[in-house]
C-alpha cells in the first residue's frame, strides 16, 4: 500500500486520518447549506418579487458559482477516497482547485460589504422583503438560522480550508510527499484568503473616502479633481493651532488657540475647520512629499506643552506654510510626528 507520508501506526495515525477526513465532511455540511442559501433563498419565487433584479445580484453576488465550484471539488475528494481510503493525493485535489477558489470566493467576498450594507437598507425599508425573509428563514430546513448566516459561509468556508491543511500538515512527516503537496495547497487557500482579505480592506476605503469626501468643503480652496481615485485615509484627527502675536520687547509673546482638523492621506495633508453642520471646511492642502513635522522644545519658547512644527512647502498656493500645532497628549504628538513624516 502507498503511503506517501501517511502516518499508518498509533495516535498520529488517527489523528491525521481524522484531519483528512474533516475536509470532506466539512466541505459536504458547507455545501448543503449553500444549497440552502441557492435554492430555499435565492431562487424564492416570493423574494424575488420582494426586490429588484440589481438588488437581487447585489445580494446573492456570484452565490450560485460558489455553490458549482464546492459540488465540483467534494465530488473530486469522493472520487479519490473511493480510490483510496487513505486520502494520499489529498494536497493535488485542492491545489487543483485553487483556481476556481479563486474566481468564486474572491469576487463573493469583496461584494460582502455591499451585500451587508443592502440587507441593512433592505430590513429597514421594504416591509414586503423582511415578511417574505421572516417566513423563509421560519421553515425548518434553515434550523433557525437567518439568511445573513448564510450569506457568510464562504469567506468562512475558505479560511477554514486553510486551517484544516494546517491541521492535516500538523500530523505529517515534514520530509514526505503528502506533507509536500498538502503544503503547496496550504500556501495556495493561504493566498486566496490574503486576496480576501487586500480586497476588504481597499473596497472599505474606499467606501470610507467616499463617504469623507461629501463631507469636504473645497469652497476655499482650489478643487481637487478625481478626489478618492486611487486615495486611502491613513490618520485623522482634531489638534489645536497655536497662534503667537508678539507683545514687544521684554513682553512675553500672547499666544491663543484654535481648533484645527488634519486628515493625512496616502499622499496628501488637509487641514480643515469642522463646521456645526459636520462638513469638513478645508482651508489649506498639501501633497504628502511637501509636508514635514518636526518636535521642538516648546516650554523655553511660552509656547504650550506637546507642541510641534508642521511645515508646508508648497500648499494649495503653491506657497511655503509653517504652524505650530499642539496634540492632547505626548502620544498623539509622537503619533502625529512619526505618521507625517513617513510619508
């Protein structure tokens, strides 16, 4: 019999006889409730008619593909166990897969935040689709879980595949052939998950500087054209300007403060005044390459604790700019300082 790295005495035996097999019964249990979510949900006759076509597709996504590439890969490890009990090609079977892992989950779960942000707006605001989802969902072949448990099942369903080859791996000859291919298909689930997950985070972005630029006011300022093409937020927060008026000779200088808004993009500085409204009134802007912070020692010069220089070589004018700006704390001044000039 081939072993190929199989363990065939004692407990590791068992142990990765049993990892091996979780794979596909885990990948059946993940497919009936697919199956749930397809047929008992999507294909509803009764919610379909509760929404538009366009939600239709923005909620369910590419559900149907995911649902086609699982049938095809628990079909292909039933095949090799029918070969052989003992799973030896176990890693080809999965790294066969990975491409079509790859169509179908990363599309689905970069949708997901859209899909979340619809069912929302969809609970709240069309009466009809929560009744017809409050029945569905009521029937005993969802037992009594929501739709929104289904809709989540994929992006859980590949980082679980990543966690059982580790487990497989776990109880495999490191130097062996199995531990080789298991490996190779460990690091290929591994990468769709990152894929995943570098696609949430940049549709979130996105989606946050979307949202961040309706709340800018550009009226002061010269427009920035495309303004979240290609942008990401990298900190934000409120600080305090110091303003220094000199008193005359042997005075010591008056200083006053107001309040003052810094959003540090990828590759730009606003700084704004945040309006009773909540808008953001943007007074002056720099490209990140022109920006500079530096500490100094504040309490010698009257000027209040946890201040630091912020420099502007070229702002929105096309003009040199120099400010003293004071954090809350000495942390968020070190925060401030070490975020603007990394850039």
């Amino acid at each position: 019999m081939r072993t190929r790295g199989l363990n065939t005495t004692g407990e590791h035996a068992h142990m990765q006889l049993q990892a091996m097999f979780e794979v596909i019964t885990s990948e059946a249990s993940y497919l009936r409730s697919l199956q749930v979510a397809v047929f008992h949900f999507q294909l509803s006759p009764a919610l379909r008619g509760a929404v538009t076509g366009a939600q239709l597709q923005q909620l369910f996504s590419n559900l149907s593909q995911v649902k086609g590439t699982s049938e095809r890969f628990l079909l292909q490890l039933e095949d090799h166990l029918d070969e052989d009990v003992f799973l030896p090609g176990l890693g080809e079977v999965v790294l066969k897969n990975c491409p079509a892992f790859h169509r179908a989950y990363v599309p689905y779960v970069t949708n997901q935040m859209y899909q979340e942000q619809l069912m929302q707006r969809l609970m709240k605001g069309n009466s009809r689709f929560l009744h017809v989802l409050r029945t569905l969902e009521e029937q005993p072949i969802c037992q009594r879980q929501p739709l929104k448990a289904f809709l989540v099942l994929p992006f859980q369903r590949i980082t679980r595949l990543k966690i059982l080859l580790q487990n497989i791996l776990k109880w495999t000859r490191p130097d062996s052939e199995l531990a080789k291919s298991v490996g190779l298909a460990h690091e290929a689930v591994g990468e769709i998950v990152s894929q995943c997950n570098r696609n949430v985070q940049a549709m979130k972005q996105k989606e946050e500087l979307v949202i961040l630029e309706k709340r800018m006011d550009f009226s002061k300022v010269k427009p920035l054209p495309q303004f979240s093409q290609g942008r990401w937020l990298v900190h934000e927060g409120e600080l305090r300007q110091v303003l220094v008026q000199e008193a005359g000779l042997g005075y010591r200088p008056q200083v006053s403060m107001k309040s003052i808004y810094l959003h540090l993009f990828n590759d730009l500085l606003l700084l704004s005044h945040l309006k009773e409204d909540g808008r953001f009134l943007v007074m002056d802007y720099a490209w990140a390459g022109h920006v500079k912070a530096e500490l100094f020692r504040a309490k010698p010069l009257g000027l209040p604790e946890w201040s630091f220089y912020l420099s502007m070589a070229r702002n929105h004018r096309d003009e040199s700019r120099d400010l003293v700006l004071k954090a809350g704390s000495e942390a968020q001044r070190q925060e401030w300082i070490s975020r603007l000039t990394s850039h």
